[in-house]
C-alpha cells in the first residue's frame, strides 16, 4: 500500500536474488526477473520466502525446535526468534500464536531464519459471555472457538473478570478478534495492543487502534515518525477506554522474498479489481488463482484465507487461496468502554504465597528460597502434593491453578 518507488524496487531486487539466484542465467535469458512471470514457486528445491500464520504446532526434536506454520514445518536451529519484539528461545513459541517467519521453503519443510511472533493485545477481561463464546479485553471483542488455545486456564468459563490475559488471533477493522490463543497472565504486566495507527494528531500526540484511543503524550518512540496506516505495538496502561502509552513499537511486515503463504482475515476486498489486503500487504488475484475450501466467490472483508503466492514487483500475486471460512460473526453492537475491575489475585499465585514460598524459588518471581525451583514443573506439583508434601493439602482446583502459576514464571 505504502509502497514507495524506491521500497519497490528493493523489493524486486530482493526477489530478484533470492528467487533467481539458481537460475541466473534462465533469468537473464529472460531479460531480467521481473518479466519472468513468477512462477518460482512451483520450482522444485528450496525457495525464500516468507510464511504468516498461526503456530500449529512447536515440537522440540534432537535438530532443535520445529515450529509448523501454514502447514510447513520450520526448523529453527539457525534462527533468530523475537515474541514481542524480545528475543526469545524457540521453545517458548507455543501453538495458537501468530508467527512471521521468513526463510527458505521446500514443500512441506522450511529452514526459518527470522521467526518473530506478536500477540495482539494484553489487557484484563473486562466483561465475560462464555454462551456468546466471547469476552472484552482492552474494549475489544475477543471471540473464542474450539480451535483457539489457552494456558493457564482450560476455557473461558474457567476465566474471570480482572485476570490478565494475552490474546494472539486474527483482528477485524471493528475491533472484533478472533483468537487462536488465550493466556492467562501475572496482573501486573503493562497493557498492549498491536494494530495499524488512525486519526493519527500529532499536536495533541493521540491515535486510534480499531476502537482504541491511544494517548502517546509520554512515550518512548520508535526512529520512524508515526503514520497513518502504519502497524505499531502500544504498550502503557489502559484505563476508561484510553491506554496512555509508555512505548511505541513500529512493526512491519517484510515482504521482499519470493514465495510467500499469508494467513489472514480479508480486509479491502474490491472484487472489480481483484484484489484485496491481508496483513497490510496488498494481494492480486488472476484468472489462475485456484481455490480449495471454498470458491472465489466466497472471498469477502471478515473471511479468514491462507493464501500461497509470490511477490512480483513489490505485489503478492494469489497462486492458491485456502478459504477457511467466514468467521461467523453477528454484528456487534459498539462496546462502551468499562471502567477496568480490580484487578484479581490469581488463585494460583496466592496458594504458592502461602505454601510454598517459604521453601521453594520460582523463576524470577521468588529468587530466594533452599527448595528446587518450580518454574515450569507444573506437571509436578499434583503428585509431589497428594502423596504428602511438608503436610500440604489443598483441593484440586487449587493444585491445577497452581500448576498454572508455576508454569507460567
Ligand atoms: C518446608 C519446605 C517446603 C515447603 C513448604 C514446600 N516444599 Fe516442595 N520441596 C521441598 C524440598 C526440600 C524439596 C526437595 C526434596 C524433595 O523432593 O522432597 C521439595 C521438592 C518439591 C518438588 C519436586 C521438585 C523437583 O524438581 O523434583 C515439588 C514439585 C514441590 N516440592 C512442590 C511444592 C509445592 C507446590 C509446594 C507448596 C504447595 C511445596 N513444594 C512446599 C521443600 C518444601
């Protein structure tokens, strides 16, 4: 969309070098990349590319972690991994984050260079209806279905006002989300949305995000100077409807490598044209787009696609659409920000306060203690307890929730 001349042209000589590198000479035959036609992708061997999707599933194997993504199995031994914007180790990605990977594909295997996952927004739930199957979090709808993941908690009727959650999924221009995954978090981390800048004024230094009004008086920018259109991550405190933002994050998705296999809900479709944007990257169909799942005509603004394609001076061409189907939603009316609830004490949380603290360290959140460290042995804790532990006994429920909290730190 933002496409300058110049941002074209690196991205034709991105493709250029990544996709022609092995058939040079063909290429130069066929004066030039950018008048071959494209169809790098369906050459067989490892071609670059770029894939953006829901993590599937993240297995750690003797060659390393091997995160699955628009049905290709990454290997990650050679990556740099970021969640968030901060690097990370490859067994932190988890299935149901959204994941942007870059790297090289061969059918049903790709080598990841760069894996960078980013949440959607971390707020608490301000309001739950498990029978709609949705909950607000930061204003925003967010809508869960059977495929969506959650830590933490097993569903959302196990959820409550006033926990912290971070939601990863799919976001429409209303502010509606769909999620692929829901985690329960510590209550007292910074709130955050990730989304593209509206109604940007730079006077009174405010922007919208989707429904959210942004106050950006007092943080820390990124280099870039702020935009609309842009797709930034907040980060700040959340109160009334505002979140008064501590830092601003630019995030941007580079789409200069050949092939690439984009998940995503349509948004701007203009059937006349034949095209539409999927993550902010615009996305041309021909009369030789194929279609599974579902036809060409099903394609509209709300309706999630993976599409699977090459990027062809600077625009991705459509080779096959995987309709998954509209994502069912009724109209929402428009939601009137809610003052935040107090914030609750994780269940979890306070039964490790009172039993286990005095003995026991956990991650960074208790550093001092003579007894092993728990984090992450959540698994643990049921058996170690029932077969009598320091003359502990707690209820099941509390056991799972404690489970949890050491999991999580
Ligand atoms: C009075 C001190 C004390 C308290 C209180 C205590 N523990 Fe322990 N815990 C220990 C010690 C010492 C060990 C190591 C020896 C053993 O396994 O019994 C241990 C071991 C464990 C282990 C096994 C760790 C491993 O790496 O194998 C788990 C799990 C555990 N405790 C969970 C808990 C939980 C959960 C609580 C609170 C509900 C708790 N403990 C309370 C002292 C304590």
């Amino acid at each position: 969309m933002e496409n300058t001349a110049i941002n074209k042209y690196i991205s034709k000589l991105f493709f250029c070098i990544g996709t022609a590198s092995m058939m040079l000479a063909l290429a130069l035959a066929l004066g030039g990349c950018g008048s071959s036609g494209g169809t790098s992708g369906t050459a067989s061997g490892s071609t670059p590319g770029v894939s953006i999707g829901t993590v599937a599933k993240s297995v750690s194997s003797p060659s390393g972690q091997q995160i699955t993504v628009n049905n290709v199995i990454f290997t990650t031994a050679q990556s740099s991994i970021t969640v968030n914007g901060d690097p990370a180790a490859a067994a932190v990605v988890k299935p149901g984050m959204q994941a942007t990977i870059t790297g090289s594909v061969d059918g049903m295997n790709g080598s990841a260079v760069t894996v960078e996952v980013e949440g959607e927004l971390e707020g608490m739930v301000e309001q739950i209806n498990s029978g709609a199957g949705s909950m607000v979090v930061l204003g925003q709808t967010v809508l869960v279905n059977a495929q969506t993941v959650f830590e933490g908690t097993s569903g959302l009727s196990l959820l409550s006002v006033g926990q912290m959650v971070e939601v990863h999924g799919f976001p429409d221009a209303t502010g509606v989300i769909e999620a692929t995954r829901v985690e329960v978090k510590m209550s007292s981390r910074p709130n955050y949305v990730t989304g593209p800048i509206s109604n940007l004024d730079t006077v009174a230094k405010t922007f919208t995000i989707r429904t959210i009004s942004v106050d950006y008086s007092g943080a820390r920018l990124p280099l870039q100077t702020l935009s609309n259109g842009q797709t930034v991550k907040v980060k700040g405190a959340y109160t009334n409807g505002v979140l008064t933002a501590t830092s601003i994050r630019a995030h941007h998705v580079h789409l200069d490598h050949g092939h690439a296999e984009l998940e995503g809900l349509v948004t701007d479709y203009d059937a006349a044209a034949g095209t539409f944007t999927l993550h902010g990257q615009p996305v041309q169909l021909t009369s030789t787009t194929s279609y599974s799942h579902g036809a060409a005509s099903e394609i509209a603004n709300g309706v999630k696609v993976e599409v699977k394609g090459d990027v062809i001076d600077g625009v991705f061409v459509a080779r096959k659409i995987d309709v998954e189907g509209d994502h069912g939603l009724p109209v929402h009316p428009p939601i009137t920000p809610v003052t935040p609830p107090t914030p609750v004490t994780l269940p979890g949380r306070a039964a490790y306060d009172a039993n286990c603290a005095g003995c026991h360290i956990l991650g960074n959140y208790d550093i001092s203690g003579f007894a092993p460290n728990l984090s992450g042995k959540g698994s643990l804790v049921s058996d170690k307890i029932v077969v009598g532990h320091k003359g502990i006994s707690l209820s099941s429920q509390l056991l799972t929730a404690l489970a949890a909290f050491v999991n999580a730190n």
